[in-house]
C-alpha cells in the first residue's frame, strides 16, 4: 500500500502532510505542471515516463509529484521511511524528491514566492528591503566536520565551545 492524496479527508490532513489547504495545493498544481513541461522540454510527465519504458510508476501524475514533494518537506523523514510510506527503496525516493523539488522551486519562483537570495553587492540588497519594517535573521549555530587543514581549523574554530 502507498499514501496517496486520495487519502486525505479533511482540511487538517491537507494541512498536516502538505503543509497547504487543498485549494492552494491545486492552485499550486497547475503552475507545478507547467513548469516541470518546461523543464522538459515541452514533454509531459506521462510522455517521460513512457519514453523511459516505465510500466508501474510510482508517481504517474503531476499530483502525485507534487503531493510526494510537498509530504517530504512537511514530515521530514528520511529517505528508507519515504521510500516504505511510498512504496519504494530510499534511493529511488531520494532521487524523485531531488527532482521534484526542483520543479516546485520553479513553481514557486513563477508565482513570486520565491524571495531573492543573490545580490550583486550591499547597494542592491538594501535596495531590495528598503521597504521592510522588520527583519528576522537566523542565528542558529551548525556544528561542522573538523577540517584536516590547519589554517580552515583556526578560521573555523574559537577552541572556547566544548561538545559532551
């Protein structure tokens, strides 16, 4: 058995394992299938997955992609448990969530959500929030993996933190 968008009854299991209601869901959709014929050169998704001799797909339609993307985000899971709620192996579930996240990146940036995140120098990025009263930053700190270099050790690390 695989967890399918057919399964969500009500308005909180929309919101819970999408993250969107229902509506935006389809609203989002249309955008999503757009922009995944347009990063395939015009062809569609059953196209695609005939041309690669697919016979079962997992994911056969635009709602499945999206919906499987959407779940992935929400929940967090690693790619075995996807993979099993899915009715797949972890490889092939990490390979169709990198996919597809592309797409609805694509999606989200054709609907203007995307905010920018690349600016050329400190005039255009204030440029860009000149108008915004507030600015939230995350500070959360990330420990990272020793580096063998001694110069990237000493850029790296203050020595002070101690981890137990």
């Amino acid at each position: 058995m695989k967890l399918n968008i057919k399964d969500l009854k009500n308005g909180r299991q929309w919101q819970s394992s999408t993250g969107l209601s229902e509506e935006k869901f389809y609203n989002l959709l249309n955008t999503f299938k757009m922009c995944y014929e347009k990063q395939n050169n015009n062809q569609s998704l059953s196209e695609g997955l005939s041309n690669l001799g697919i016979k079962n797909p997992i994911l056969s339609t635009y709602e499945d992609c999206l919906f499987f993307v959407l779940f992935q985000l929400k929940n967090g899971l690693t790619f075995d448990v996807l993979g099993l709620i899915f009715n797949t192996d972890g490889s092939n579930a990490k390979r169709n969530f990198e996919r597809y996240l592309v797409i609805l990146e694509l999606a989200l940036a054709e609907r203007g959500y995307v905010p920018k995140r690349n600016f050329s120098d400190e005039k255009e990025f204030l440029a860009y929030l000149k108008d915004e009263k507030e600015l939230i930053f995350d500070g959360t700190e990330f420990p990272i993996e020793r580096p063998d270099d001694r110069e990237e050790q000493k850029e790296a690390f203050s020595g002070k933190k101690k981890h137990t």
